[in-house]
C-alpha cells in the first residue's frame, strides 16, 4: 500500500538532510558569542536560527498553506543588539539555502544555487513558525537543534521535523548527525535519519537519506531493559528513574543521551524504555520535542504514552498541556514501565 503521505516525507527527509548539513559546519566554526539565553534560560545559538529558516523555507515553498510551529522566534534577532548574530544567521541559512541540489532534490523547494533570501526574507522565515497548534487540520512541527545543550557539548542532538494531521502525528523526521550508525559497527561512523509514516513503518536511512533500513523494537524484558533519560537533570528526573529501575528490578544502569535521540535510540533496541518525568511543576512538554519521536515509536512497534498512560496530546497547543512525563517502550514492556511508574508516584515523598 503506497503511503498517502509518501510526498511530505520525501521533503522532510531533504529537508532534515540540508539542515543537518547546516549544523555540522556550524559546530566546526561556532564562536563564544553565538549563543543566547532565552527566557526560559535555555541556550539558542545561531544553527538553531538558520536550520529553523531553512527548514521554514522549503515547506513554505511546496505547502505554502501549511501552519508551522516552530520553538524559535526571531524577535531577538530584529532589534539593533541583534544585528552581529544576525548577519551571522542570514549567511548561515543562504549558504545552506544555496547549496548544489542533491540527486532528488528539486530547485522549486527554493533550494540549489541562486536561492539566497535578504535577511528580512530569513527573519520572515523563522517566524513563519509561530503557529499557536491546536486540535484541527495539516501543521509541522519544527525543532532545528533538539537538545541544543547535547549539540554545545559536541554530543547528541537532532534535526526535528514532523507533519501533524487533526492532532495525529502523520510524518516524523529525526537527524542525528552524531548518532552512530550502527552502534554494533562504530568503526562506520556517525549520522542518521530516522524517519516514520503513521501506518507505514519506521526506517533508519543514511545523512544522505538513503538506504533505508526497517526499524522494529526488539523483544524486551527486564532482564535486558536499559532505560534511556535526558542528560541533563533539569530536564527529567534523573532521581525517579532510580526508584523505577529499583521497583523493577533493573539491574542495567540508564543510558544518558540528549534530544529526541532517545526515541530513535530506542527504535534501534539501545534500552528498551526511555522514560521522562517531570522535575518539578510548572514546565509544559513542547509538541516539536516529541512529535516526531512519537511516530517513529510507534511504527517501530512500542507504544508512547504519558504516566496516566494516556497518549500524548498533540492537539491542545503548541505544548502537550499538564505535564504527566512520557514513558516511550516496546509492546512487551510498555505495561510493566507503567505500572512500576504508578508504584513510585503512589509512594510517600521522602523526608528531607
Ligand atoms: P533532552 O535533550 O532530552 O534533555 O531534552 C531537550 C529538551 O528539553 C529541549 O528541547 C527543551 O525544550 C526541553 N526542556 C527544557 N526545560 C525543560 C524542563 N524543565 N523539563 C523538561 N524538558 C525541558
Ligand atoms: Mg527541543
């Protein structure tokens, strides 16, 4: 059966593929004075900016009526302090905008020599991803770097792209230039795309895009499981994670990996569960940094809910609403994950 979405991935794929080639060239040459610290004290660097003005701009010239919502702005960049990352951005996104077109790529998606835009153009583009969401019609969802503190430390993160239908994650797009490709092979190097369709199965291809290989999660016990969490602690709950591993009986210590890596990591049976609780309240989940991780689960055979173990709700916005955390595993284990999840959370607080 041919996917009815076989030409939005085809873009997302090229699209992800060009950003990606963006944000390896800008971590060769990133300078002390390319990063900012946003409102919520999260850091942004110039690669964020263009990869998000790239990306913006291809699925603006082939869907031109589609919504996106994208975690950047470029508010920053249009005042006068802005003007230094500006210009640095501006260059950024017009060099990957012209670079030659790869074998499939087409010069209508406003890519390939020639294809430079004026700043305001790049400004503009950006901010095209100011879409608020919601429950209803065709949107995309655009993380240019996921996991920007991973991408700092020369670690992981992840170009995200994913088409959202009526609320249904349809299409879902996952770069990780710094992911091995096979992790049983090092020696092959780096870089990857993942990649799903609602109904049509998850495949890892090459950073060219190329070569797909079908994912499905392997079979998983507790015995094997390794839990996949954020590096980063304010981010989930390193601390609750313990006291699941211990009320399972996991003997395997977690694997600490940045972006929505985990979710492809976990497609490829690296851990058997990643699982993302909250650290405290007030933090509302962003749909761009589960969006496209939720399909390629899916589709690779596990199931992704919250500790309710309700699924994910991408319909209520540009967040996914009250945070209740994500527990992402296989068929086989998802239940027990859950479970052991409602077991902590009914425990008494400890004293401190
Ligand atoms: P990770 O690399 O898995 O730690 O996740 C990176 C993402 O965490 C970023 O894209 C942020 O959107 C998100 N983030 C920032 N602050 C928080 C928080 N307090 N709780 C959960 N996620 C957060
Ligand atoms: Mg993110």
């Amino acid at each position: 059966m041919s996917s009815p979405y076989a030409y939005e991935e085809r873009i997302a794929i090229a699209a992800v593929r060009r950003a990606c080639g963006l944000t390896s060239s800008v971590f060769e040459t990133l300078i002390k004075n390319e990063t900012l610290t946003k409102g919520d004290k999260s850091p942004v660097t110039v690669g964020d900016f263009a990869a998000q003005a790239l990306i913006s701009t291809v699925l603006h010239n082939v869907f031109p009526e589609d919504p996106i919502v994208g975690e950047e702005d470029a508010s920053d960049l249009r005042v006068e302090s802005g003007k230094e990352m500006r210009d640095r951005i501006v260059g950024l996104a017009n060099d990957a905008l012209k670079a030659p077109l790869a074998a499939g790529d087409d010069a209508a998606w406003g890519v390939g020599p020639g294809k430079e835009l004026t700043a305001n153009g790049i400004l503009d583009a950006i901010d095209r991803g100011n879409h608020p969401g919601g429950p209803t019609g065709r949107m995309w969802t655009i993380d240019p770097i996921d996991g920007t503190k991973g991408f700092l430390r020369g670690e992981q993160y992840a170009v995200c792209l994913s088409l959202i239908v009526d609320a249904k994650v349809q299409v879902g797009v996952i770069g990780c230039p710094n992911l091995l490709i096979d992790p049983s092979q090092p020696e092959k190097g780096t870089g990857a795309i993942f990649s799903a369709v609602r109904g049509h199965g998850a495949r890892q291809l090459t950073l060219e895009g190329t070569d797909p290989i079908t994912l499905r999660i392997p079979p998983t016990t507790v015995e094997n499981l390794k839990f996949l969490e954020s590096v980063e602690a304010a981010h989930s709950s390193h601390s609750f994670n313990d006291r699941v591993t211990e009320v399972l009986g996991v003997k395997a210590a977690p694997v600490r990996m940045d972006s929505q890596a985990k979710y492809a990591a976990l497609c490829r049976g690296e851990g058997g569960s990643y699982l993302r609780m909250p650290t405290g309240v007030g933090y509302r989940e962003k749909i761009w940094d589960h969006a496209p991780g939720e399909v390629l689960v899916v589709e690779a055979g596990g199931v992704v809910t919250d500790s309710r173990g309700q699924a994910l709700n991408f319909g209520l916005g540009r967040t996914l609403g009250e945070n209740f955390g994500v527990i992402a595993a296989g068929k086989d284990i998802h239940p027990q994950v859950l479970a052991a999840v409602q077991a902590v959370q009914a425990e008494p607080k400890a004293k401190v």
